[in-house]
C-alpha cells in the first residue's frame, strides 16, 4: 500500500488549494493596484508566482500517476468543491 503523502489524490487536492490561493492573491492585488507595470514588480506577485510554480509541479506529479481522464475529472471537481466552499465563506 502507498504511503499517504505520495498519494496523487492528494496532490490534487493540495493543488487546486494553491492554484486557488494564488487566484486570491491576484485577485486581491489587481484590484488594489491596477494592471500596471509597477504592480506586478511588488512582493504578491513573486509569492503569487511561487504557489503556481509549487501547484504546477504537483499537477505534473499528478499527470504521470494517474490516467489522464480520471485526472481531469477529479480536478474538475476538486476546483468546483473548492470554489462553493470559498464563495460561501
């Protein structure tokens, strides 16, 4: 049996919360600052660009784990479960 922290399920999991995170963050900053130049040169967009990196890497552990439609189907539904628990809070 797989040990839990290799299983892919929750690498999916973990990454659409830090795919979403980082879409907070963004969000948060862009309406703050506008899309300018001088906004994306703050300290939220390194973060920002560090939690995608860190959830990207998850997805492709992700992708060479397990078959590609069950893949897809669950981060379709991890992201809308994640998406009515964020909208409701």
């Amino acid at each position: 049996m797989m040990p839990w922290w290799k299983s892919p399920y929750l690498y999916i999991i973990v990454t659409q919360i830090l795919f979403t995170i980082s879409d907070l963050i963004g969000r948060s900053a862009m309406k703050e600052k506008g899309f300018t130049l001088s906004s994306f040169l703050g300290g939220w967009f390194l973060l920002y660009l560090l939690i995608r990196q860190i959830a990207t890497m998850g997805q492709l552990y992700v992708f060479a784990n397990i078959e590609l439609g069950k893949t897809m189907a669950l981060f379709g539904a991890a992201s809308i479960v994640l998406s009515n628990i964020l909208s409701f809070l």
